[in-house]
C-alpha cells in the first residue's frame, strides 16, 4: 500500500486509483497497473495506509517532513555530496513499509527518510535500474514496492534546490481534479454495476427462453417417439402377417414334399421288393434272418404309412422298438462275426504255429539228414580207405575178404533203406504242402465269405439307417404339423376369445352399465361396483303376520275368523311394501355403511391375501374352516366347473372374460396354480359358494366404509354373520374383525 507525500497539502487518492499502478522491472510479483496522471498532483509516497480516508481530506505535515523555505535556497552537505552525479541505494521491499517518502512540485524529491544513507531533498532519476520521469516516480515505487529488494538511484544539483518550494494554488487544482477523477470513477463503477444487472438480466432471459426451449424439443422428442412407436407397431403388425403368410405358405410346400417323400418312398419299397423277389435261393437261405426282420421293419413301416395320424405315436414307439430289435440283432450278428474271425484267427494261428513247427522238424530233419549223410559219406570213404587196406590184405586175409563183402552188401542195403525214407518224407512234405495250399484257399475263401456277409450287413444298416432318417424326418414333419396345427387353434381360440370378450363386455355393460376394462383407471373397484348393481332375485316371501284382519299372528289368507278377502282400500294399500330387505340391512340405499370400531388383521402379502383373508373371516363366522391354498382350489374349481352359473344376473364366464380375457379353464388353472391374484369375480363365486354375506371395506373418514357386498338371496346369507374385509388399492387385502 501507498501513503500519499507529507506536505502542506497533502492528498489521498481511493482504492480503485491505487490499483492501476504498472508493473515494474525486475519484480517477480504481479505487475500492478500504472495509475492515470493526474494533472497537479504531486508527492506520492511509499507507504499507503491500508484505512484510506474519503478524498479531499488533507493531513498536517510534521516538523520531520516540513521543508523550511530557508533551507531550499541552498543545498545541504548531503545533497552537495552526490551533487551532478548519480548515486545508487539497494532498499528492501515487501513486506517492510517504504523506508521514505516522496513529493515536492515535480514529486521525486524524498521528504521524509528512515535510513541514514537516504536524506531528505533527494531526487530520484531512476528506480530498479530503469531512468524514469519525474511525474511517474510514484507509480514505478509503488510497483516495484511488491518485491523482496530493489534498488533506487538518487541525483541532486543546484536548479533542483527550489523546487520543494510550496503553491497552494497548484496543490488546490490538484485536490479540485483528484474530485473530479473520483466522482468520475465512481460514476464509471455505477455504470459498471448497471451493465451487470442488465448482463445478470440478460443471462436469466436467455436461461428461460434456452429452458423453454428445451422443453419445446423435448416435446417434440416425445411426440417423434410416439409417432416412431406407432409406426412400429404397424410395422410389426405387418411383418406377423407376412410371417403368418409365410408360414402358411412353408407348411403347405412341407405338406407337399410329404406327399412327395411318400410316393418316393413307395416306389423305392416296390423296387426293392421286385429286386429282392429276384435273388437267388442260396442267398435267401443264407440270409434268411436277415429277411425275416427286414420283412418285419418293412411291415412295420407300411403299417406305419398306411395308419391314421392319431396313431403316429403309437406307431413311432411300435418302429423304435423295430429298430431297437434290428439293432440287438444286428449287434447279434456282429458278435457272430467278431466270434467266428477270431476263431479263424486262432486256427490260423494254429495252422502257422505248426506249419513253423513242422518247417523246424524239416530243418532238423534235412539236418539231421545231412549229417548222415555226411556221416555216411565219411564213413563211406573210411570203408574205401578200409577197403583199400582190405584189398591190400585180401591177399593176407582171404576170409576177411568175404566177410568184408558181406559187411558192404549190408551197407548197400541199409543205404537204399535211407534212400527210400528220403523219398516217403519227401511224399508226406508235398502231401503237407497240399494241406496248406488247401488250407490257405478255404481260409481265402472264408475272408471272401466274411466281407459279404459284412458288405451285406452294412447294406442293412444303411437301409436301417434310412429308414430310421426317414422315420425322423416323418416325425419331424408330424411334430411341425401338430405345432401348425396347434399355434392356428391357438390363434382360432384367442380370436374367438376376443370375440366373446367384446360380447361379454357388451352383455355387462348394458345390464351393469360396466365399461370395457381398458376403459376403466381400477378395475377391481369397477368390477366389485358392477358385480353390487345387480339386486338379488327376492324369494317368495313366508306367509306370516300379523294378520290385516284379526292383527292375529298368522296370515290374512289363514286367518280362522275372517274367511273373505279383506277390502282393497286405497288409504290401506297406498305405503304397503314400500320397505325391504335390501333396505334395511343398508345395501342398495345411497347412506354409506361405517364400521367405527374394527380391528385389521394383516395377511401376509405373498399374492393370496384375498384368500388368507376369506379364510380367516370364514373361521370367524363360523363357517367351514380352510386355508388360503384350499379355498383358491375351490374357488378354482367352482369357476372351472360352473362357467354358465350366474353371478348378478350374469354368468361368471362373462365376469371372467371382462377381468382376464381368458376362458374359465384357462382362468381356472391359472388361479389355481397361484400366478393370479383374487379379485372381484373370487369375492362373489365365493360368496355364493359358501352361502355367505361378504362386505369390503375401504379405510375413511371415521372409520370403515363399505363399498361392496357380496351375498346370496336365500334367507340363510341374508341372515347370517358378514365376513369382513379391507381394500388397500389394486395390490392388497386384509381381514376386519368387528
């Protein structure tokens, strides 16, 4: 903050002046903004009071600030010493107070000064390093006062000595334009605050007319979605017809590949049975099973064909269990199969396992031989090296000559013995290999067998195969059918439904004066008033008195003393019969009937509290006694048996059909199940079911007022116990105990 300079008449400007000063060099706070010149105003000082007293006021200079005119004719020591040259001094800033003050005629003369190395009469010609005019001395010490330090450069000479001398003149034309300027600012601030309120003004008037607006799009937003919704809707009403269309159309081309399929069928059937008549015998003995249960699927098939389509399941369980017999004996066969190449495979096993025995025992043998013969032969060349000696001795041993030759005739023979076993086992190895050749061709044969009989059994299961595909596919078709069939009865139904409903609501409200449902905001409460507006067929009332004769206690037409009709006088007749009993237990008139004091006893709200509720108010009264889920069994019951019995002079078949649109079977089940809250039409059926009188009530003013009541004409409801209860509204009810 800035104090105003300490003269003989010394001014203070206002807030919004001290603010505009500018920015100075080397701060590292916020520049302040310059503050106009004002013409005649002179010494601002450093130090601002933060309290700032209302222009024009003018503070007494001290005898510390006062300059004597003596002294300004002539410089002091101080001012002599940096006399023509400059002088620099670093002062600290914010947050200390100004260390001096500033005025005289050009205002950068000090006038006052707390340090010893800044006095008074001083010029400054430059602050924070940057030459400045006189006239802006102020400003430029006023900003850069925001920072920590800066510094100040003073300067003093002869022609600046007088210069501190005092012009009341000049310092009233300067408080005189310091007015000036503050009036005009606080008019400039005035217009300032008009601009405001009309901008304020101005935004509130955009803001409603953007708000009304926005609620002129959003209205048109709903009133689009609305049209978008309806166009929808007939849009979707069109495409469920071209789908009910093309149903139509797909159901009839399925019905023609059908027929199609069947005549394919038989034509195939008669093929087969041309080409099977055909086969040769031996093949009809071989496979004679296997005809036997084809003859039997194919007469299961036919039958299946030629049956009506009420025994298509029937039929299609007498095929499975076809199919299941077919397949135990195609598992049959194939077990017989499975059996009879494994004991192929052990008797080939066999037959390789002896063959390689027998090619061992062969071996042995030619080795054997071999090594006879080899034996033979070495010892063949022994007996002609004997011989040799032999003969060589023949000579010396004449006897052992013969006897020699008697030994070799020996061996020749019992070599032709050894030649003639080599030929028997060559015979028994060409007899074994015919065996095996033999063998080989009968197990050849055998796999030929075995691959016909299994090609064959494969041509069976593929025909199983089709005609389990075929029977599915027939299946398939009858379950599309039925569906069809189903969802067109459905529709039928639900159109015949809409029909009779629209009747119905026709019958009631013309003898009721109910409106249709979609017409009514509650139609529990409807319901329960047009079920009320109905009077009850009166009964022939009991003769009894007293008497119009005798005033006996018996009737006129039995009185024992007057036997002639008595006379029709008019004064007589006028008021007979006026009154009755719908009068006088309250219902039918237009004086509403309170219940002042009763308890409420709260039933559970699980969706039968109608029931709970009948079932509480019937234990009270004492009639037959049954839970919530029993009584809506037999209100169920009663509803589904008993369509064409009437209800205030109309049937409960009409009464349901207003409430639900429903047929009473379906109604029926539906409430018996416990998907369906009571109502109106369950409050009647039941009071006509247990002969009993039953008053709802809804909570008033005072108390418990009725506003239906539920009973049947004969003498027994009218004059029995009320079973009470209260109406919560379209979602409850609770039981009232009097």
């Amino acid at each position: 903050m800035v104090n105003w300079p300490s003269t003989h008449r010394t001014m203070r400007l206002s807030l919004a002046a001290r603010k505009s000063f500018g920015p100075a060099a080397g701060c590292s706070r916020p520049a302040v903004e310059p503050l106009p010149s004002i013409a005649g105003v002179q010494g601002m000082g450093l130090a601002a009071d933060r309290s700032t007293p209302p222009p024009g006021a003018v503070r007494r200079a001290s005898s510390l600030t006062s300059v004597p005119r003596s002294s300004l004719t002539a410089m002091t020591p101080s001012m002599a010493r940096i006399a023509d040259r400059d002088l620099v001094v670093e002062v600290q800033g914010f947050p200390l107070p100004p260390p001096f003050k500033v005025g005289g005629k050009q205002g950068n003369a000090v006038t006052r000064s707390t340090l010893n190395s800044i006095h008074r009469g001083w010029r400054i010609v430059a602050v924070a390093g940057q030459r400045v005019a006189a006239q802006d001395v102020c400003a430029a010490l006023a900003a850069v006062q925001m920072c920590p330090r800066y510094t100040v450069t003073f300067r003093v000479g002869e022609r600046d000595a007088a210069d501190d001398e005092e012009d009341p003149e000049a310092d009233l034309r300067e408080a005189e334009e310091a007015e000036r300027r503050r009036r005009e600012m606080e008019l400039r601030q005035l217009e300032n605050d008009q601009a405001e309120r009309a901008r304020r003004e101005a935004a509130e008037v955009a803001l409603k007319m953007k708000e009304a607006e926005d609620a002129r799009s959003k209205r048109k937003q709903v009133d689009e979605a609305e049209r978008k919704r309806r166009l929808e809707e007939l849009e979707r009403a069109e495409s469920l017809r071209r789908e009910a269309e093309e149903l139509e159309r797909k159901r009839r081309e399925a019905e023609e590949a059908d027929r199609t399929r069947q005549e394919a069928a038989e034509a195939q059937r008669k093929a087969r049975e041309a080409r099977e008549a055909g086969a040769a015998e031996a093949e009809r003995q071989r496979l004679e099973a296997d005809r036997r249960l084809q003859a039997e699927a194919e007469a299961a098939r036919i039958k299946l064909e030629l049956e009506e389509m009420e025994c298509r399941r029937r039929e299609a369980q007498e095929a499975e269990c076809l199919r299941r017999e077919a397949e135990v004996a195609a598992e049959e066969r194939e077990r017989n199969r499975r059996e009879a190449e494994e004991k192929e495979e052990r008797r080939l096993e066999a037959d390789e396992a002896e063959r390689k025995r027998s090619e061992a025992e062969e071996i042995e043998r030619q080795r054997r031989a071999a090594e006879e013969a080899e034996r033979l032969r070495c010892e063949a060349a022994e007996e002609t090296r004997r011989k040799r000696r032999e003969a060589e001795e023949a000579q010396r041993q004449q006897m052992a000559g013969e006897e020699a030759a008697a030994e070799a005739e020996q061996r020749r023979r019992e070599a032709e013995e050894a030649e003639e076993r080599k030929r028997r086992e060559a015979q028994k190895a060409e007899r074994r290999r015919e065996e095996a050749e033999e063998a080989e061709q009968k197990r050849q044969e055998a796999e030929e067998k075995r691959k016909k009989q299994a090609a064959e059994a494969e041509r069976k299961q593929r025909e199983a195969t089709e005609a389990e595909r075929k029977r599915r596919e027939a299946d398939e078709a009858e379950r599309d059918r039925r569906k069809r069939d189903e969802e067109e009865a459905e529709r039928r139904r639900m159109g015949e439904l809409v029909g009779e409903r629209r009747q119905a609501e026709k019958s009631l409200q013309q003898s009721t004066g109910l409106p249709p449902r979609e017409q009514v905001k509650e139609p529990q409460k409807a319901l329960m008033a047009a079920l009320m507006s109905a009077k009850p067929k009166s009964q022939a009332p009991k003769k009894k008195g007293p008497c119009d004769k005798c005033d006996g206690p018996h009737h006129a037409d039995d009185c024992p003393h007057f036997k002639k009709q008595r006379d029709k006088h008019k004064d007589a007749w006028d008021k007979k019969g006026k009154t009755g009993d719908a009068a006088a237990d309250g219902v039918g008139n237009d004086v509403p009937h309170i219940l002042r004091s009763a308890k409420v006893v709260r039933q559970p709200g699980d969706g039968s509290c109608l029931f709970h509720s009948l079932a509480y108010g019937l234990s009270l009264v004492g009639g037959k006694s049954a839970d919530a889920e029993r009584l809506r069994a037999e209100i169920a019951d009663f509803i589904a048996s008993h369509p064409e019995v009437e209800v205030a002079d109309n049937p409960i078949k009409d009464w349901v059909l207003w409430d639900s649109g429903l047929d009473t079977a379906s109604y029926a089940c539906s409430m018996r199940a416990g998907s369906r809250w009571g109502g109106a039409v369950e409050l009647a059926v039941c009071a006509k079911m247990r002969r009993v009188c039953v008053d709802v009530y809804e909570q008033g003013r005072g108390g418990f007022v009725r506003i239906s009541s539920f009973r049947e004409s004969s003498e027994a409801s009218r004059e029995a116990k009320a079973v009470n209860l209260l109406y919560g509204g379209r979602v409850h009810y609770d039981a009232l105990q009097t």
